[in-house]
C-alpha cells in the first residue's frame, strides 16, 4: 500500500508554492515581480507571504527606492528544505502514476 502523501500545509497552497518555486531559482524578488507573475492582487501576495514568513520559510526586507519602501522576499535554510521536501513528495507521486 501506498503511504500517503507528506505535503507541507504551509507551502501545499498554489499561491505559496509558486511564491515558493520562484524563490528558490533567486537569492530574493521584488513584492510586484512575484505578484505579477503569480497573477494576484498586493492584498492576496501579502496574506500568502505573511504565512511564509510564520513558518520561517521566508524572510521580508524593506527598502526605499525613490521615497517608497520595497519589500523583497526570500527563502530561509528552513523554507529551502521544506520546499525541497514538498517538491520531493510531488516527484515521488507523479512516479506513482508513471
């Protein structure tokens, strides 16, 4: 019998695994690069980034750029090894179905 599948909660979502998927090919991003590449609202990206940031899968910095503050994101040690974990899991059920 097959075990069932291990997802991680936080990162199982479509929004946070793309979000996830994105920061993992880049050292950080930009808040609107992410919001529209993963076509959401500022409203949206914000929730699914603050359920990152609580799980220590991400961390947020702010910087002014032209008298406006920019928010960058990038992937924690942690966020790296359970968006590994995750993808790993998807691998391993795609496989299933081969």
């Amino acid at each position: 019998m097959t075990p069932p599948p291990l997802f991680d909660p936080v990162i199982h979502a479509p929004g946070r695994l793309q979000i996830c998927a994105i920061l993992s090919s880049v050292d950080e991003a930009e808040f609107a690069l992410i919001r529209d590449t993963i076509k959401v609202s500022d409203s949206v990206l914000s929730k699914h980034l603050k359920q990152l940031e609580d799980a220590g899968y991400i961390t947020l910095t702010k910087t002014p750029v032209d008298g406006r503050s920019r928010t960058w994101a990038s992937l924690t040690p942690a966020g790296k090894k359970a968006f590994a974990a995750h993808v790993a899991e998807l691998n391993r059920l795609a496989a299933l179905a081969g």
